[in-house]
C-alpha cells in the first residue's frame, strides 16, 4: 500500500485536490479557446475519457470573454492559464474559473498582486503555481548557475510565500521539468519544504509513446513514494490520450480504478485465438465503461485459467476454435471463437451494470 504524503486539501472548483481526496487526472485544451464550440467538443471529449479537470489558455481578451460560456456549459472545473496579465486573471475569476495558474512573483507590481488574488478570494478560485525548470527567474539562475532542484523549489516557495502574505491558502504547486531526474528531485524537496497539494507532471515529456513512457518513471516514482495529489502527463498528441495515461498510471499503482483493467498475454504459437487484434477491438469497444472491473483475455491454457481466477469476466483460448469464459473466477461456459467479441462486450456490459 502506498502511504500517501499528507498535504492540506484545496477545492479547484467542486473537486477536492489533496489530503486525502482521490488523485485526480487533468488535461489542457489545444483549441483556440475564443472558439468555445471546438474548445467544448474538446473538453466533452476529456469529459467522457474521465478527465476530473481541464484547463484553458487564456492569452487574450478573447479567450477570457469566451471563457464564461466554457464555464458554464463544462461539467468539470475549468482551470484558467494566464501567466503574467493580470488582467486576464481577474477576467478569468470574474468569468468562473474554479483556478488560475499564475505566479504572483510574475504578476508586477504589489497592487496588481493584491487586486489578483482579491479576485481568487471575489470569486472562489484557487491557484497553481507552476514553476518550469525551462523559465526560472533570472536572479535563480544566476545564483545556481542551471536549473536544478534547489532552484525550483526556492522558485515556488518564493511565489507561496507572496500568497500566503495576502492571507491566500487555497494554492497547489507544480514544479515540472522535462528531465524526469530533475523532476523527481525537485518535487520530493517541495515535498518536504511545504504541505500544499502538489500539481505532479513531467513537461514537454513528448510524443505519444516516448512521453507515457518518460511520466511513468517520473511520476510512477514521485507517486510511488506518495507524492502527488493531482496528476497531468503532458504529451504531444491529442489531449485525450493524457487522460488515458494518468488514469493508466494511476490504476497500475492502485491509486484509482476506473473502467475495464483488461490482462492480456502477448500471445505466442500456442495462441488459441488471435489475442492482439481481439484485445484491440475489445479496448475500443469497452471504452464506454467507467466502473471498475477486470477482464482477462488469455490465449491458452498456460496461464489462461490462472489469470481468470482473479478477474470478473475472463476468457482462456482453446485448441479446435473455441475457448473457455470465466465469470468470477470460475469457468462457465463454452464459446466459439467466432463472434467472441460481442459476447465478450455483452458479459462486460452486464457486470459492470450490476456494481
Ligand atoms: S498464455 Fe499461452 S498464448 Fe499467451 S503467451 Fe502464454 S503461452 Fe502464449
């Protein structure tokens, strides 16, 4: 079991992040967020892949004017992007948002800082404060030379502490590097220097398959460890499968279940079945299903049985065209490999109807 660090608990919205609230996975729109159409058919599509929270850029005027509308027709908290116009963060509290990523210590002067965070206070937002090893300030740079953990975490303290001095708490802080040593050193020293929610993520991690592989090091070892409250894997493709990632990553560590965990054997001669292509289908088909439950698919008898055993719905390939179903554990019934999937899908279907 993994013993979780205690952090305090903050609301982004109507979803709790920290202390002992589930970890929750998030992802970023890549649409102009002035097309509140395309934006929405985004956040609908992280919506129904499980996202608990999206956020949105809002480099301009535009893109808080259309933020209101995004607000209300989301079922999730929306997290507004704003970097240093402050403007655009109180537009953006004014229009909704549930959290703004701002560094205060970006904003100017003192009285832009206060009118910021009267805003968050105004309008219920909590705040991210994103520290990014690629944009420390300079006189951090100057004083440690690269970047390096050290420099990250004085880089966030400095932000918290100028919150803190307007009597603000409601922040979480994420200190990313595209570096998975450096990211996992400077978040287990954050850790340790202060007890806000921590935003985990590995940035810039890359493409679909370098990048999941870079955030299960990092943030596998961070969340291992009990670190990390709210979890966004940055890839450079299609948002959705960030979702997916952190879900994944979350589910192999135990730390949240969602939808069908399917065990699958990477088949071999003895295969009874073709299990690539069927697991393929059955992951497309059973995408639909946000209950937590098992499924086996197992090409021979080698381990087919004893993989079953520990799922709710399995199937175990025979020899002459057919193969074995396992519900709860125990064999049930016979089934021809032809028209296997939707059998399959159907049995899935009806368990995850009755949890
Ligand atoms: S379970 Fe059977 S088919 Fe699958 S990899 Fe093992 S031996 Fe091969």
């Amino acid at each position: 079991m993994i013993q979780r660090r205690k952090s305090r608990q903050i609301m982004v919205g109507k979803v709790a992040v920290g202390g002992d609230a589930p970890i929750t996975v998030q992802s970023m729109t890549n649409t102009k967020t002035h097309d509140v159409e395309g934006t929405m058919a985004q956040i609908r599509a992280l919506e129904e892949a499980g996202a608990d929270i999206v956020r949105v850029s809002c480099p301009d005027v535009e893109s808080t004017q259309a933020l209101k509308a995004i607000v209300q027709q989301s079922n999730v908290p929306i997290v507004a992007d704003i970097h240093f116009h402050y403007k655009r963060a109180i537009e953006a509290a004014q229009a909704g948002a549930a959290c703004l990523r701002i560094n205060p210590g970006n904003i100017g002067s003192a009285a832009r800082v206060r009118e910021v965070v009267q805003a968050a206070k105004d309008y219920g937002c909590s705040m991210r404060i994103g520290v990014n090893a690629g944009s420390l300030e300079k006189d951090l740079m100057e004083k440690y030379g690269e970047p390096c953990p050290e420099a990250m975490v004085e880089s966030a303290l400095f932000h918290a502490n100028i919150l803190r001095d307007h009597d603000f708490h409601e922040f979480k802080i994420s200190v990313k590097a595209s570096d998975v040593f450096l990211t996992v050193a400077a978040y287990t020293a954050l850790a340790d220097a202060i007890d806000c929610p921590l935003h985990i993520g590995v940035t810039e991690a890359g493409p679909l398959r370098n990048g999941t592989i870079k955030s299960a090091i990092g943030l596998g070892n961070l969340l291992w460890a009990g670190i990390g409250d709210t979890v966004r894997v940055s890839l450079a493709a299609d948002p959705v499968e960030e979702i997916k990632v952190g879900f994944d990553l979350l589910k192999s560590l135990g730390l949240r279940h969602r939808g069908v965990n399917i065990i699958a054997c990477p088949s071999c001669a003895r295969q009874g079945f073709n299990v690539i292509d069927t697991v393929a289908k059955l992951e497309e088909r059973l995408a639909h299903i946000a209950k937590p439950m098992s499924l086996s698919i197992i090409g021979c008898v080698v381990n087919g049985p004893g993989e079953a055993l520990y799922t709710d719905v399995g199937f175990t390939g025979g020899g002459a065209g057919s193969g074995m179903v396992y519900l709860g554990g125990k064999p049930d019934h016979k089934l021809s490999n032809d028209g296997m999937i939707d059998h399959i899908v159907e049995l899935v279907e009806a368990h995850a109807a009755k949890l």
